[in-house]
C-alpha cells in the first residue's frame, strides 16, 4: 500500500494564506483517497463488437463530455458569483472575470488580500486565456469607480494562452464600496487605459 503524501514534502517552503489553501486540498485529495482500479473488461480492452459499433458510442460519448463540460462552466460561473457576492468584507473577496470580445476564451480570478500597514491591498490574478501580445505590449490592471478606470494596479505580460498567468499586484488607492477592476491591453506610451479585455462577471 502507498502511503499518501507528505504535506511538509511538499509544501514546506510555503507560507502564510497560500499554505493554508495548500492544506486544505491536500487534505481533501488525501480523504478522497486513489482512484477506483480498473475492471477486467476495462483492461482486456475493445472487442471487435465494440470497434464495429465505436462510431456511435464514439458521437455518445462527445455528446456527453460536452454536456459535462457546460455543467462544470455553469458551476463554476455560479460559484465565483456566489463566492463574490455573499463575501461583505473586501479582505479575502474573490472577482470573477470573464473575457471581452477581445478576449472571449479568457477567464480569471483576482483575489484581494489583507491591507498592510502602508493602506496597500495587496492582489493574486491568475489568467487563463489570454493571447500572446506583440512585443512592448502588455496588460493592465485597472480600478475602476464609477464605471471608469480610475488607476492602474499593475501590469504583467503573458507567455502562453494555454498555461496561463499567476502575478501579485497591488492596490495602492484607498479602496470604496462599489469599487471593482478590470484587465486592460495596453500599448507603448499609453497614458490612458485601454480596451477591456476581461471584466467581471455580471
């Protein structure tokens, strides 16, 4: 029998909230223990009767994995919205973005940390999605108040629209009720913000 994984192997070098979030699904991944193992029909493989009737099953099973992945995008939209709108303290509140039609494959979440002593919000995106921009291009993070950006947050560049992007930012403003960000696409010398590429979810 395999023992589960040390956590302290794993994580030892991490610290704070992150090791925290790192526990919990670690500690949930151990309860949920290994995966079932296979059946001998499972691992005896296709018979002829199986690869005859494959074109079926094989429109069947798209069918199906569609339908799964529009319910894991419904629950997972709904739970970012749930998340953002029963969380009333702006410590901790997570925004869910979605892609503009700049943008319309790209998701992302920004989630806001506890103020330092300074009165700075420290900030985690993490971007999926988002296309390689031409060289001194780059996206931005915006505050926006009243509807219109108000000040820069950060900027960050991305390498691959598959892997995606994690970057710490920052909030340097005193932050109000109703306030809220979007991702920008910026290019050189711009002194204004640019067009929205990920906003949040409505």
């Amino acid at each position: 029998m395999t023992r589960p994984p040390d956590f302290e192997e794993l994580f030892g070098d991490v610290a704070g909230s992150e090791r925290e979030r790192f526990r919990r699904v670690h500690d949930m991944l151990v309860a949920a223990g290994p995966p079932p193992e296979l059946t001998p029909q499972m691992e005896a493989g296709p018979t002829l009767a199986m690869t005859l009737g494959g074109s079926r099953r094989r429109r069947v099973k798209r069918r199906t994995a569609l339908l799964a992945a529009a319910v894991i995008v419904l629950l997972l939209a709904f739970l970012g919205g749930y998340i953002a709108g029963n969380n009333r303290t702006l410590s901790g509140h997570v925004l869910s973005l979605h892609g503009t039609t700049l943008a319309p494959k790209a998701n992302a979440s920004l989630r806001i940390e506890d103020r330092d002593e300074a009165g700075n919000w420290p900030m985690q995106l993490a971007a999926v999605g988002l296309p390689k921009l031409p060289p001194k291009n780059y996206y931005e993070v915006f505050l926006v108040r009243d509807g219109k950006p108000f000040g820069p947050c950060g900027a960050f560049v991305v390498g691959n629209q598959k892997t995606g992007v994690s970057v710490r930012l920052n909030v340097p403003y005193r932050v109000r009720g109703g306030d809220s960000w979007v991702v920008t696409r910026q290019k050189p010398g711009d002194d204004h913000a640019g067009p929205v590429v990920l906003k949040p979810l409505t």
